[in-house]
C-alpha cells in the first residue's frame, strides 16, 4: 500500500495550509521586494533591455529635411538562481499543531528566505547567488561625511537621480544608520524630528518626503537612494512550499521546503545612488 496525502497520520499538514504561511510574510518581511518593481517570467533567463542614449530631437526651419539619429541600445541579461529554506517537525506536531504553530513554523522558513533575498539584493556575495548593489558598477555617489547632521546628502542623492531623468522612491539603511538619522532634529534646540512621517503609514520615516527603510541587509555606512522602476526583483518562480513524508520515514518526521528563484536586476545603475557615511 502507498503512503498518500490522504492516508491516516499525515492529513494534519498540507502544502495548501503551509503555502500562504510562507509564501505571504516573504513578500511582507523582504525589504528587496518592496523596494524594487517584481518582474515574473517563465524563462531561465531573461534579456531586459536598455536605452543607453535616446534618440535625438531638434528644431528644424519649415520644409527642411529632419536629421535621423538612432537611439544606442544594450542589453542586461538575467538567469535567476535558486534560494531554498528546508525545516523537519514531527509528524505528532504536524498532526497535532495548531494554526499559531503552523504560524510559527512558517514565519521562521520566510523570515530565512526574505534574508537571503535582501542579503543577495543588498551585497555582493559569492555565487551561486546573484551579483547585488554592491556589485554594480556605475552608480551615483554621495559622500556624507563622517556624520549626517541634516538632509543634504539626501537631496543630492535626489538631484542626482533627477539629472538622469529617474525619482528616487525609497532610501535604505542599515539598522544602526537608521538609528542615527532618526536622532536628528530639524535644528538645534528642537525636538522635532528630522524624518518625516508617512500619513498613510505613521510608523513610516520619510527623508524629504522619500521612505526610509531598514534592512539588516545593507551594510553599515551605506544608504541606498532607489528609484522602484530603475531596479528590479527578476523572479522565475515565486516561492514554492513543498512538504514530504518520506525524507525523514525511519524517524516519522515531515520535512517543509520552500523554494524561490529570484535575482536583483540593475539596468540603469546611474540612476541608483549610493550615499556613504564616515569611512564606508
């Protein structure tokens, strides 16, 4: 007789209940996902293209032949790898738990996932992971000093991005950086913050009116000033659950894997500013 998903013993879990468990908090907790538009493709890779120089316009006097010109084009090319997070319960607990264990369970498998994202988007780590902010050539850069005392880095970073014709939508900062910044006051003697609120979120900071996010991901001394359609999250395949009875038999326990494949893509790195603080 086979061991099936119906079979007594085993009907206390499914991939049905664990997939929103996982699936959901990933895109809540990842700050990458948040930050960056998501591209969804059926394909190993994927070529994005990119305008490199647009092609020209002028004035010309009535009747007079227009000048062609060719806009220059390139390309950025994308092959997402695979992010995997496996947790082993007992089969007692699988049958026996309760929606806030499943919960618990879960939330520890995204909460690994969403990490490994961030850290990927954010860094520039070895492979197999994909190449990250901190691998990108070509980015604008804003040197803060060896502390922020107000915002004008920030609106650098701003008018940075506008001269290459982009709108920052989000700065990040590491934890400690953040910290920093939200000690600020609009000048001295005040107690009024720095940072802004976002009235449709109130525990979110603003920097001129631009959200500020936190990410453990993003190294000390660097704020990342990211305009959401210049940067993008390629994903092959969204996160997948898949929970099997067989792996751990001989010790009846379940194993729950979670499965993504997904890169950080870059194809206008001027328009990404990199704000450093101190000797970063």
């Amino acid at each position: 007789m086979s061991l099936l998903t119906s079979s007594a013993g085993v009907g206390g879990i499914t991939p049905d209940e664990w997939g929103p468990l996982i699936v959901q908090p990933v895109e809540r907790e990842s700050v990458a996902l948040q930050v960056a538009t998501q591209l969804t493709t059926t394909s190993t890779t994927v070529h994005i293209p990119v305008v490199q120089t647009d092609a020209g316009a002028s004035y010309v006097a009535e009747g007079a032949e227009i000048a062609p010109s060719d806009a220059a084009l390139g390309e950025l090319v994308v092959t997402p790898p695979k992010l995997a997070g496996l947790s082993i319960v007992s089969s007692e607990l699988s049958e026996d738990s309760n929606p806030a264990a499943q919960q618990m369970i879960g939330n520890g498998l995204a909460r690994s996932i969403a990490r490994a994202l961030d850290s990927a988007f954010f860094s520039a780590l070895p492979a197999p992971a994909p190449p990250g902010l901190e691998a990108v050539a070509g980015v604008g850069t804003v040197k803060a000093g060896a502390t922020i005392n107000n915002a004008d880095a920030f609106l650098t970073a701003i008018s940075q991005a506008e001269e290459q014709g982009a709108t920052l939508t989000a700065f990040v900062a590491h934890p400690s950086d953040a910290l920093a910044l939200g000690k600020l006051k609009q000048a001295k003697d005040s107690n009024v913050p720095l940072l802004g609120n976002d009235p449709t979120l109130p525990t979110r900071r603003t920097v001129l009116g631009v959200p500020l996010h936190v990410c453990s991901a993003v190294k000390p001394g660097t704020i990342w000033g990211l305009p959401k359609d210049r940067v993008m999250v390629v994903m092959r395949r969204d996160v997948r659950v898949d929970v099997s009875t067989d792996v751990k038999f001989t010790s009846d326990q379940v194993a729950v894997k979670a499965t993504m494949r997904a890169a950080g893509a870059f194809p206008h790195p001027a328009a990404i500013q990199k704000i450093t603080v101190g000797a970063a």
